[in-house]
C-alpha cells in the first residue's frame, strides 16, 4: 500500500493531513494525521485510520510519516512520539462538503 498526503491546514505549532491510497486517492482518505510540534524540539502525532492496517503496512505508514512530513526530528531519536488508532466508525460534524461545480 502506497500512502500519500494531503495537507488540511498548518498553524506555527501543529498541520494536519489527510492520509490516502495512492491508486484510490478518488475515494477520499482513509486517514489522518494530526501532528503538534511542542517545546524544545519535541514532536507529539496522532493518527486515525478507518480501516485496519496490518503490522507491515502500519511500519510503512509511520516511516513515509517519519520521511516526509516530520523533518525536524526522528521517530527513533525519542522526541517524536506517534499514536496510531484504529476507528470503526468516523463521523464530522460542523463544516459541510463544498460541491465541485
């Protein structure tokens, strides 16, 4: 499975992504990543996926993670911390779709 992201939004401490399949990228995400850059170099990133990874897949979705969105830090040098949870069901509320016209 091949990952790719799409940034939502930045701020001076945190961005967040959407997470897709790059042969599927027109069926929306299948996740997301919420990542907050915190005091003296520490990095804090929560990802949620909608559907289950198995152990390969969930190594490559945090080394693609670790390459090319978090550039300050590595997940090995212990000031990145990373969750990864699994969600049966995921549901937004309080902003609507924009068609395409």
């Amino acid at each position: 499975m091949v990952f790719q992201f799409h940034r939502y939004m930045r701020t001076p401490h945190s961005e967040i992504y959407g997470i897709f399949v790059s042969d599927r990228v027109d069926k929306g995400p299948v996740g997301r990543i919420d990542i907050h850059y915190l005091l003296y170099g520490l990095v804090n990133g929560l990802v949620v996926m909608e559907q289950d990874l198995s152990g390969t897949e969930t190594e490559e979705l945090i080394a693609k993670i670790n390459d090319e969105l978090v550039e300050m830090t590595k997940i090995d040098d212990r000031n990145f911390e990373l969750t990864v949870a699994f969600a049966t069901k995921v549901l937004t509320f309080g902003k609507e779709e924009l068609d395409e016209e």
